[in-house]
C-alpha cells in the first residue's frame, strides 16, 4: 500500500501537522497484515491505534452461530444460553462472530452440564463470566494508567501508542497457564477452609460455620464530590490492596470489595476481629476517612463463590450501626475469638433493621500488650 491509498481512503493527509507519525502508523499496520478496508472501518470507530492488538485478541477464522453450534456439537440455543450466563449480548445469527476456540470453550463446558446439569452449570457460567469481565476490566484500566497514559502525556505519537497495543494484547497469551495455576491453589485452599468450616450438625451440605464481616470507610462519600477522578481511584486502590492482603495474611477470603467497602469470611472468629481491626489501624493517620466495621458467626450457605443467610445480613447491619473507628461484634463471635488478645466492651442490645429480637453487641478492641 502507498502513501496514495492511504489518502485516497481518507486515512492519510500529508498537510496535516502528525503527517509523518500518521504515515507511519499506516505503514506498520500493513506491515502486520492489516487491510485497507479494517484500517477504514477501525478508523471510523476512532480506534486505528488499537486496531493490530484488536485482530490479535481473537485472531483466526470466523464462524457464525450455526457454525460453532455444529463444531462443538450442541444447539444454537444452547449456545445462547452459555453466552447470556457468561455476560455477553446476543449476536446477529448471520455474522461470522465466533472463534475456534470458542467452539472449543462450548464442547468443554458441555462436559460440565453432563456433570452436573445444565441450570447448574449457567449458574457457575455467570460466575466465572462475572469475575473473568471485572479481569478484563482491570487489566485495560491497568494498560491505560501504566502504558498508554505516559505515551500520551510525552506526546510519542500514534505509532507508539499501536505498537504498544499489540505487545499488551500479545502478552495475554501468557495469563491462562498462570490462572489455571492459581485456580488449583485457590482450589485447594477453598476446600481446606470448607472442612475447617462445616459445622457437625450439618443442615445441608453446601453450609459453613464461619465468621462474616463488612468494614467501610466513612466520609467516602464526601469524598466523591471534593477528589478529583485519579484521586478517589488512588483511595480506593489502596483501600482495595489493603483489604486484599491483609485478609489473605490472616487466612481468611474476600469475598467482595465494592469501592469503600469489603464483605470478607473467615473460619476463625479471632482471625476475623484481627481482620476488622487491622483495618481501622492502617487508616488511623488519614483524616480524610475512617473505616468502621460490623462481625457476625454463625452457619450460612455457600453458593456461588459467596454467601447467604441471616448472618451475612446480620453482619451488615451491625456494621451500619458501628461509629468511626469502631468494629461491633455479636455475642458468638466474642465467645468463638475467646480472649486470643482481644477485649470485648458491651455495647448494649440494639433492635435491628430485619430482625425480630434485640442483638447484644460488643466493641472489639486489642488487648494492651504488657
């Protein structure tokens, strides 16, 4: 292709002041077996930088969804259902949309609904589609902070910027061996922590007597209309690692962060107050917010990859009732954690949004060391 083309297709104007960077761009774009017609049509969508790491994401031959039905040897609809369950829209029957591998994705998780039925399998479809869509999500917010943003602020042109894209959608290939390796060791401690959990007197087999608990920043709020964007995301970020890992150092699993708060479990109570009060103390030198925190035992059910049952409601209730710099407890917790370096201050019984009788509560704190 010619400098020629390129203009004749509107992609190219040699007056223009980047002409040379532009040309360049094109240029290495066809030299990566880009055509004249997807520089076009990325060029439209105002995404010519990222076109050549677009192609490579899902690279190879098309197949509409007759096609990769028949390949992985079900039904179109069924096809529809896994994708719904995973987090996708639908598509148009008649585009060449889906990969081979796609094809191979849907044959392996029939595997799955033989296992262990088909209303089974869309629901672990749902979770691991939401939790492979919030990777997606952080690994482009984490290419667009630490990769395209510097290239952009020194003015390195778009050429940089596309070659940059294709190396990140390169480096992709390299995250399945080390999620499946993480998925077994993850695997593996989550079956550890379900026998170190499940009561004796068990009522169904998908419940555990653990120890849930939700600390939240107070002020994030105000916080919200006064930082600017990377501000607040600075906040959150640090709030998020410290939740991550010092859950994780005391063996116990997050189960969800939702800006400036963090639902966790744990199967030791004790672990969970230290848990809770860690928090509060990483946060005792910011003015700017203070964490607070509510706890609970008790059995709930385990579903999905989270949790169920008037203790995980219980839990966030008392953490609503806790002031700034405070973590709540009930009663079982304080009589699971034992004494293990903690005291317990009775905090009085407080009627709770749910539940029909008062809830004696306790205020966690650290026993002074002598």
């Amino acid at each position: 292709m010619t400098p020629a083309d390129f203009e004749a297709a509107g992609l190219y104007d040699p007056a223009a002041p980047e002409a040379a960077d532009r040309l360049a761009l094109l240029q290495w774009l066809a030299a990566q077996g880009t055509t004249l017609a997807q520089m076009v049509e990325a060029q439209r969508h105002g995404s010519l930088t990222g076109l050549a790491g677009d192609l490579t994401l899902r690279a190879g031959e098309r197949l509409t969804l007759a096609e990769v039905a028949a390949a992985a040897g079900m039904s179109p609809a069924r096809i529809e259902r896994m994708r719904l369950a995973a987090g996708f829209p639908p598509v148009d029957p008649d585009e060449a949309f889906f990969s081979r591998e796609d094809a191979e994705t849907f044959a392996s998780l029939v595997t799955g609904d033989a296992f262990v039925g088909e209303p089974a399998m869309l629901h672990f479809i749902r979770v691991v589609g939401s939790s492979l869509a919030r990777i997606a999500e952080a690994a482009l917010a984490l290419f667009l902070a630490n990769v395209e943003r510097p290239i952009v602020e020194r003015h390195a042109g778009e050429l940089a910027l596309a070659q940059a894209n294709l190396r990140a959608a390169r480096a992709l290939d390299i995250i399945p061996n080390g999620v499946r390796s993480m998925f077994r060791a993850h695997m593996e401690t989550a079956i550890r922590r379900f026998r170190a959990a499940r009561p004796l007197e068990r009522v169904t087999l998908d419940t555990v007597r653990v120890t849930i608990g939700f600390v939240d920043l107070v002020g994030y709020s105000r916080l919200t209309q006064q930082l600017d964007v990377r501000a607040l995301g600075t906040l959150v970020e640090r709030f998020e690692a410290l939740a991550s890992d010092i859950v994780a150092a005391r063996d116990g699993r997050v189960v969800k962060l939702i800006g400036d708060a963090v639902m966790f479990v744990a199967v030791d109570a004790g672990a969970a107050c230290d848990i809770a009060l860690t928090l509060l103390e990483r946060f005792a030198d910011d003015p700017s917010v203070t964490p607070r925190g509510g706890l609970a035992s008790g059995t709930v059910l385990l579903r999905g990859g989270d949790y169920y049952g008037p203790v995980v409601n219980l839990a966030s209730r008392v953490a609503e009732l806790a002031v700034p710099r405070e973590i709540l407890v009930t009663a079982e917790v304080v009589e699971r954690a034992g004494t293990g370096g903690f005291h317990f201050e009775p905090a009085g019984r407080r009627i709770l949004k749910g539940f029909d009788s008062p809830v004696g509560l306790h205020a966690a704190g650290r026993l002074e060391q002598s």
